[in-house]
C-alpha cells in the first residue's frame, strides 16, 4: 500500500505574503508568534512578513532565538515563548531550521508529553495535530513547508533527531520568491542542490512508486534548468527553483531519502555545516556507490531529468553521465565538495559512521550499507 501526504493550500510567486491576512482572519486566528531567525530580521527578509501582518491588523509577537541546525534548546525556548504569548497560530519565515523548529514547537504545544523533544525522534507517535502553521520559506531548498519531516539537533549527544509525523504539516504554505531575493550566491546553490539531494535519493529510494517518481523527475529537471539562473538572481528561474523545490518536497516527504542525508546530518550536528553544503558534498559520491545497484533508475535521472542521450550508453555509462553532471553543476556553483574543505576530521569518521547507520534515512536507501560502506564514503569524501 503505498501513502501520500500534502498540506492543504498553498500559493505561489513573488509577492504571494499579500494572501496572509485574508487567510488569517477568514480562518479567525486572533494572536500569531512569528517564528524567524535575527539574520532575516536584519536583513529585512521577515520584516516583509511583520509589516504585512502589521499593516492588516494582526497582532503578533516575534521569536528570533534560533540557529542554523536547531538545536533542542531552542525548541524549548520557542515552547516558553508560545505560552506566554499565548498566540494561536504560528507563523514560520525562514529555511528549513526555522520552519523545522516551528513543527517541533507546534507539535510539543499539543503533545505535551513529548516535552523532552527527543522522544519525537523518528515515526512519532503523537496523537494530536500541530497546533496551526503557517510557513513562508525564504530558501530554494529544504521543502520544509510540505513535508511530514523536521530535524533538530540533540546538543548533548551530538545527533540529529529525524522526525517524521504527518500531523506537523503546516496548514498554509506561501511561497513568495521576494523573500528568496535576497539570498547570497552560497546560500542559493546550496539549498537548490539539497532540493536536487531530494529529487535524486527520492526517485532512486526503495519505497519510491509511481506518484513520487512523477514528482521527483519533474523537480530533478526544473532544478537543472533553473538552479544556475535562479543563483544569477533570474526571476522567473528564481520562481520555477521555489515551485521546483516544493515538488521535491511532495516526493520525498512521503518515500523517504538515503545515506546522502544520513551521512549529512552527523555533519551538520558535529561541525555546524549547514545542511544544503552538507548534502551536495555528499550527494556524487553516494550516487556513484548507489548507482552500482539500481543503474536503471539513473538512466531515467541522465534522460528525462538532464536531458542526455542514453541511446548509446550503458548502464554504468548512464550512472557516469549522471555523477559527472551532478559534479559539473556543483563546479559551476562553486560549492565545497569535500570534507577537508568543512572542518571535518577523520579521526571522527568511525562515530559518524555510527550514528549515520541508526539515522533513520538509511533505511530507505537502495542498496543495502554497513558502517564499513559508510566510513569508506567519508573517506572517499574527505
């Protein structure tokens, strides 16, 4: 039996934030806690956010104490700010650690006995929805507004808590490419090849079927026609990247990815790396590993999502063009492509094999891996 799980409403394209207020009072919230980071207030990405909230009247309070790879601490402290706000709705503007760590705080507001936030870890056994979400992502990448899935790092034992519940999904998502504009070069390549790591380990994982491969074929070749204009600031590819990234997310929400993510998260939890450089370092090398067992889903990936001529090629050849592509993009986008470029160490290799085995990410991949596969990976990597 196979399951799919999308958010109800969503809208689409530059300026679409002008929605809010019709959405809010026609669904009669009273009170929002808007939930951002102090970059996106400084740089005047989430005040777009507080002066049309203003601007309608709606009263709102702020909550700005966030990092990037959320942490439990600030889950915790999101919690203390929602009670005594008293808001009830929130509204999350920014990326996937901001929307991720408004899912865990609307979830634990319901579900009170998950308060320790670890017990959320993997498929949750919450009973109660979310209290209401509204998110408005301001990257290209993480999906986090369609998704059943958020992370947040356990500061005290250095791992990253996959969560998966379908009751956290936001009931509105908006997604206003004015408030992806502003992203630095860095910032856009990275979380566009994360929405790349989510097509590709989505189309390629074991639970994938014929909904998800149509949402991930879509996404893999929208990405590769816009992700290197939409970093050139292009608005129409800047547009298609937002509607490219949210397709992914309809995909792997609902199939699962691979070890590109399990491997990425021990990185994002150990050194701080953010999550999209983490993933599109990891991603040619898993891909190559990968495609020794399932090349004929990379000849679809190197035809319908690259635009390749496979008539002539094998399937080895097919998963070479595939990996090769994957690495030309990233030259292009100048991103970090191996682990001594982020700080990592090879002395940490055999605990980060460790925990990538148990993320629950690994389950879903294609073939099946030890932690000996994995270190071999952080090495080739590294």
């Amino acid at each position: 039996m196979n399951r799919i799980v999308l958010n109800e409403t969503s809208y689409f394209g530059w300026g679409s934030r002008s929605i809010l207020i019709d959405e809010i009072k026609n669904r009669h919230f009273k009170k929002v806690l808007l939930v951002t980071d102090d970059n996106l207030i400084k740089n005047n990405v989430a005040t777009k956010v507080m002066d049309t909230l203003t601007e309608g009247g709606i009263e709102y309070e702020v909550f700005s104490d966030i990092k990037p790879n959320p942490t439990i601490a600030n889950v915790k402290s999101g919690l203390r700010m929602r009670e005594k706000s008293k808001a009830d709705l929130l509204i999350a503007v920014g990326g996937g650690s901001v929307i991720d760590t408004t899912k865990a705080i609307g979830i634990v507001t319901t579900n009170t006995e998950f308060g320790d936030v670890r017990s959320l870890v993997g498929v949750s056994s919450t009973k109660n929805r979310s209290m209401p979400i509204i998110a408005l992502p301001t990257t290209a990448g993480t999906a986090a507004e369609v998704t059943i899935n958020y992370v947040i790092t356990d500061e005290d034992n250095v791992v990253k808590l996959v969560c998966v519940d379908p009751k956290d999904i936001p009931i509105i998502s908006i997604i206003d490419t004015e408030l992806m504009a502003g992203m630095p070069a860095l910032t856009a390549s990275s979380t566009g090849l994360d929405a790349l790591t989510h097509a590709m380990e989505g189309f390629i994982t074991k639970a994938h079927w014929d909904m998800s491969d149509m949402f991930h074929i879509k996404a893999i070749h929208m990405i590769n026609e816009n992700l290197v204009k939409a970093v050139n600031k292009d608005p129409e590819a800047m547009d298609k990247m937002g509607v490219a990234q949210y397709i992914a997310g309809m995909g792997f929400s609902n199939v699962g990815l691979g070890i590109v993510h399990s491997m990425a998260h021990q990185l994002g939890a150990t050194y701080d790396v953010p999550h999209g450089i983490a993933c599109s370092l990891f991603l040619p090398y898993v891909l190559a590993w990968n495609g020794e067992y399932s090349p004929e889903r990379f000849r679809i990936i190197a035809s319908d999502g690259f635009d390749i001529d496979t008539t002539n090629l094998s399937d080895s050849e097919c998963v070479d063009a595939v990996v090769s592509h994957v690495r030309e993009l990233e030259d292009t986008l100048k991103v970090p492509q191996h682990l001594s470029q982020v700080g990592a160490k090879k002395e940490d290799f055999n605990i980060l094999a460790e925990k990538a085995i148990n993320d629950p990410c690994t389950g879903g991949n294609p073939r099946p891996v030890t932690k000996e596969d994995i270190i071999s990976l952080f090495n080739q990597a590294f």
